[in-house]
C-alpha cells in the first residue's frame, strides 16, 4: 500500500508531537533546576542576613558597653562630646 497525503501528514504531527513532548519535558525539568538554584541563593541571602544582624546587634552591645563606662570614667569629657556631636548633627540638619 502506497502512503497517502494524509498519512504522510499524520506522521509528520506525530513526530512533532512527540518533539514538543520532549522539550516540555526538558523544560519542566529545566524550570525545576531554576527553583532549586533560587532556593540555595534564598537560603544563603537568608543565613547572610542573620550574620549581618549578629554583628550589629555585637557592635550595639560594645558600644553601650563603652559608652557606659566613659560615663562613670570621665563625664565631663563624654558629656563635651555629646554635646559636640549635637552641635555638629544640628549643623547638617539645618543645611
């Protein structure tokens, strides 16, 4: 039996079906290679963020620490400063 027209073209869709199924799948499991990757970046930008705000709130603590023993040491010296860094502050604001 000789193919016809129309076998010819039944043939021809299958295999472009069987194509698009292929790179449907290939493009699904692409799609689930990118959400695995974002979800590493996530989860490093994630612990990042945890380690910056340890620092500071370290950083906080040190300060209070000394701010709180220059107070008992030399007041007067601190409080010169206070008012130094106000003055100053109050300066660039009024800019």
């Amino acid at each position: 039996m000789v193919p016809t027209r129309f076998d010819q073209q039944r043939g021809s869709d299958a295999k472009g079906l069987k194509i698009m199924a292929t790179q449907s799948r290939a493009t699904t499991q692409s799609g689930a290679n990118v959400r695995g990757a974002a979800g590493g970046v996530i989860s490093d930008v994630r612990e990042q963020g945890k380690e910056a705000v340890e620092a500071v709130a370290e950083v906080r603590d040190n300060m209070a620490t000394a701010i709180d023993r220059s107070l008992k040491d030399r007041p007067y010296t601190t409080l010169a400063l206070a008012v130094g860094l106000g003055f100053a502050l109050g300066a660039l604001w009024a800019r």
